[in-house]
C-alpha cells in the first residue's frame, strides 16, 4: 500500500533529531545532548508512600473516569502557589492540567492556529514547541534573542506582519539558549504584543530552577491575556507527564474542550498520586536540593569551558535551568563538529534544531549539564576543546 499521509507529517527535522539520540546511545559517549532532568532527584519513596495513601483512601475513585479540566485540588494548589510566589491573581478556574506542556503547545495550535496562521518565535526557539505548533502549519518568523530578552524594535516590527497570532517566549534559562529576560525586558514585551493585539505565549518549565540572581515577574503579571504554561516535569519527574495551562476563563474553556477531544483527561492516577506527595512535602526544600546540584554542574560546565575551549567561542553564563549555549567563530559548522564530537565520544545539539525549517543556527551548539557529574562534565569538555 502506498500510504498517503497528511502533508503536516513532512517535517524535515525529525530525521535529524533522531539521528543525535542514536548517537547517544553509545555507552562510551558522554552526552551533553539530552536535555533530561536528573533522575537521582527523583523522588521516589515520597512517590510510593503517596500513591500507598491515595489507594487506600480511594483506590476505586482514583480508577475512575476524572473531568477533563484536572484534579480540583491539584488546579487549587497550583493557583495558590501562584498567588504566593508570583503575586498572581488566579484560580483553579485559571487552571487546565495538561500532560505536560508539551500537550500545551498541541492545544494553542488546535485552539488557535488556521493553516498559515502566523507565529513568532525567539531565535533561537525550544524545538519541541516548532515541532508541535508546526503539526498546524503555520508560518513562523523569528526574532533574535539578546542577552536580556528578546529583542523589541525587531519584535515591534515582526507583529506588524500580517497574519501573525501569538509570540512563544521562554522567559526563564531558555531552552537552548541558558538566557533569562530582564524584568524591564518583560514589561516591555508585554506593552509590544498588547498594542499589536498579539496574544503572548510564556512557557515557564524552567522558572523554578534559579541558581544565581532575583526571581523576577512572570510576563503574565504584566499583561492579562497571557497565556502562562507550567509543568511539574522539572521540579518532580517528567515521567508523570503532568503540567497545565493557564490563562483566562474563556481561553481555559477552550483549550479543555480541544483536550477532551485528544484524551478526555491527563491521568487521574498520577494527578491524584502528585497532589498527595505535594501536600505531604516540603517542596520548596526539594527544589533547593535541586537547583544546588545544577549550580555545581554549570559552574563545573563554565569553568571547564573557560579553561579549554578556545577564546573565539561565545557561551552563554545561566542563571538556573539546565543548558548553556556556545557559539562558534565565522566559518565554523555545528553539524560538522558534531560529527567529529562523535568520533571522541562526546555530544551535543547541534543550533540547528532550534530553527523553523531547519535553517539556521548551525555556528551554534546547545550544551546540557543537567545529567552528568562534575568529572564527566570536565572530561566531555576537555574531548569538545580538542575537537
Ligand atoms: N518547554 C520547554 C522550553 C522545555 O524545555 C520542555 C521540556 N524539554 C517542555 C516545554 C516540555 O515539558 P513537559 O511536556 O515535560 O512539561
């Protein structure tokens, strides 16, 4: 049978993602690729004893069939802890559970893209959202993102173009990039989109992982209609698969009937297992255990870098998250390096990933310290240098 698959699954990078998570399965290899939270944090005794008192107490509810905005409890915990840290006025009625923000990004591109519809992008952009907002075949168009945030004469006049939507941003340690807006950049990007009418995307998977510096306000607080994801894959365990959604009623009741269509409900099990181990621990204490450990890896990181590589590459200094961003001098190929990495048993992103159409971005490179101890991110750095 000659299959005839929708013009949407033609994408051109998939080949090329897969082709990196082969490399990495060498046993040899030290890999810098991955962008995985690390699993010696997770906490899977308090997991145990969790899901032990939720089936006692309910083990047949927790089987059940559950309503496809989300755990009341769980929705309230997350607005509450909105309200206290970030000073935001919002509700369980704000909030949408979504199988991690991944399945957010499925969502605004079913709730909001027509075919052709435009988006903005920072350049470079989180792969994973290209990936998923292209299923609906948009346009993109990029703006470059500075070291404070992305830059706004260039996303004032990127809003002008016709048809364009919505703006995806990253605001806290990018993915790829490591770089955080500043808290002026923020009001000012919130100020650009609310005069053009655009609404703002902001994920925020990384935004509890500060190491170095102030928190500062989510985009949200400065602009309403924003839509705000979350996740609890980098402060728990990405393989609950739980994150949400957070925006304005009308936009929440929106989104949850496009995810009624997809998967009636993110699974009440785990939904049910994670608010009980929230509530039972001291949370804010795991994430200090966190971010302690990720310190220690990026400075590892940096100062590896600082004495190997050589001084014509640019990197990125972050201030929490779990990437840092080195830029190659003119001339110099990522996809090259790449496969020369490989031959001594070391990897990374390749910038390209991090582009609409896969063009672009190959004088850069996305380096992950997320997963390795300190010498084997100094022996990684050391086969990179000599490379
Ligand atoms: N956004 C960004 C910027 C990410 O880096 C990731 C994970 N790599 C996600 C969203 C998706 O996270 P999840 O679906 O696990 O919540």
């Amino acid at each position: 049978m000659k299959y005839r698959f929708a013009d949407r699954m033609d994408k051109p990078h998939r080949s090329f993602v897969t082709e990196i998570l082969k490399v990495t399965e060498d046993p040899e290899m030290i890999s810098f690729a991955g962008g995985l939270p690390n699993p010696r944090f997770f906490p899977v005794e308090e997991i145990v004893d969790a899901t032990a008192k939720v089936m006692a107490r309910d083990g047949q509810g927790i089987l059940q069939y559950s309503t496809t905005q989300g755990y009341l409890p769980l929705r309230d915990y997350i607005a509450r802890r909105y309200r206290e840290k970030k000073g935001l006025q919002l509700s369980a009625e704000n909030i949408l559970i979504t199988n991690g923000s991944q399945q957010g990004f499925d969502l605004i591109g079913k709730v909001f893209l027509n075919k052709g519809d435009g988006i903005l992008l920072e350049r470079p952009a989180y792969h994973g959202a290209i990936q998923a907002f292209g299923m609906y075949q948009p346009t993109f168009e990029t703006v470059p993102l500075l070291e404070d945030g992305i830059d706004p004469e260039l996303l004032d006049s990127s809003c002008r173009i016709a048809g364009m939507k919505l703006l995806y941003t990253v605001p806290n340690f990018q993915n790829p990039s490591g770089l955080t807006y500043s808290d002026a950049r923020r009001g000012e990007v919130a100020r650009i989109l609310g005069r053009h009418d655009l609404m703002l995307v902001e994920d925020d998977p990384y935004g509890e992982l500060r190491f170095r510096g102030e928190h500062l306000p989510t985009l949200r607080s400065y602009l309403d209609s924003t839509l705000l994801l979350g996740t609890f894959s980098k402060t728990v365990a990405p393989g609950l698969r739980l994150g949400w959604a957070c925006a304005e009623r009308q936009v929440i009741e929106q989104l949850t009937y496009g995810k009624q269509a997809t998967d009636f409900h993110s699974n009440n099990f785990a939904q049910r297992v994670l608010h009980q181990y929230l509530i039972d621990n001291d949370v804010d204490a795991h994430i200090a255990v966190l971010t302690a450990a990720y310190k220690e890896q990026a400075e590892r990181m940096l100062s590896a870098i600082a004495a190997h590589f050589p001084p014509e590459i640019r990197y990125t200094r972050p201030e929490g998250g779990m990437f840092i961003f080195a830029t190659l001098p003119d001339g110099l190929s990522a996809l090259k390096l790449f496969d020369l990495a490989a031959r001594e048993k070391v990897a990374f992103v390749p910038g390209q990933a991090f582009h609409p159409y896969g063009v672009g971005g190959d004088d850069c490179l996305r380096l992950s310290y997320s997963t390795s101890d300190g010498e084997t991110i100094a022996e990684g750095i050391r086969r990179l240098a000599r490379v």
